[in-house]
C-alpha cells in the first residue's frame, strides 16, 4: 500500500505568493497616502488670505485690503451688504453712488482717494490695497469709519487660489471662510 501524505493548504508558494500580495497593498497604500500628504503641501503653498482693516487718525481714514497668504488671490465677486439690501458695487462705487451722493455737505472738499475692486482681480501674496482713503476732514472721516469700521457697511469678496479653491471674507476683522 502506497500511502500519499496529503498536501499541505499553506506550501511555500502560497506563503510567498501571499507575502508579495501584502508587501504590494501596503506599497500602493503608502504611495496613496503620500500623494495626499504632496498634494495638501501644494495647495497650502499657494494660499490666499485675504484681510480686510481700518488704519488712520482722527484726521484720516483708510479702508484696507491685504493678501496676508502665502499665494496670490483672485477676485471673483464682491458685494456690500448695508441697511437690508446687497450693492454688487465695490467700496469707492458705494462710497460714491450710495453715501456721498446722499449728503454732500459732509463730503465737500474732502480730498478721497480709492482704489476699485474688480472681478478678475489679482492681488499678490504680501500686497495691501488701500480701498478708500479720506482725509483732512474729520467730520467725513467718523462717518466713513463708522460706516466701514463698524461693518455697517459689511464688504463680502470671493475669491479663489490658484487650484480654484474657493474663499470669502466678510469685513473687518472677519477670517476667510472656504466655500466649499
């Protein structure tokens, strides 16, 4: 009688053939998890931080904008939110159009010098925009900074990196707020 020993399930094959499958799913996670952790690092290389602030005297005001990020910003929208309603106007159009149209007297003589806003807009990593700047008249110069300062005039802007990554800031003092 010729008795066959049975075949062992888990031969030496199996065993290696099994080991290269595990040393091959646990390379693929590893090249997955590092490709995250690549990408992550790109986009947090180029991004924006846009900051809106209030700087002066009693004599002068300035609305600021900056780009405090470490890549530049691109404008996609902007919008002043005042007394209930939303004006797609940027801060010298609204200035101008809605508040200084509406009381002159303050406003006359005023010397103001602004900057527009306008969609597309690129504003680089480091660079501050003086958005309106009035001076030598203190009377108009507490108006604009309660208007602004005290976000009863709230400017909302939009803007992207350059992954297209979506922010918003919502006036002064507010932190940008990814928009998913």
């Amino acid at each position: 009688m010729n008795k066959e020993t049975p075949k062992r399930f888990w031969d030496a094959d199996k065993l290696l053939g099994l080991s290269a499958l595990l040393v091959s799913l646990s390379s693929l996670w590893l090249f997955y998890f590092q490709t995250q952790l690549m990408q992550k690092q790109q986009y947090a290389a180029v991004l924006p931080y846009l900051e809106l602030w209030n700087t002066g005297s009693e004599n002068s005001y300035s609305l600021v904008l900056a780009n405090n990020g470490i890549g530049p910003a691109f404008v996609q929208s902007f919008e002043i939110h005042y007394k209930g309603k939303t004006y797609s106007l940027d801060p010298s159009n609204f200035l101008g159009l809605e508040i200084i149209a509406k009381d002159t007297a303050t406003y006359k003589n005023t010397p103001i010098i602004y900057s527009n806003l306008m969609k597309g807009q690129l504003i680089p990593a480091g660079k501050e925009i003086k958005l309106i700047t009035i001076e030598n008249n203190p009377n108009a110069v507490q108006k604009i900074r309660e208007l602004f300062g005290s976000n009863n005039a709230k400017l909302a802007i939009v803007f992207s990196s350059v992954y297209d990554e979506k922010w918003k800031t919502e006036g002064i003092g507010s932190a940008p707020q990814k928009i998913e």
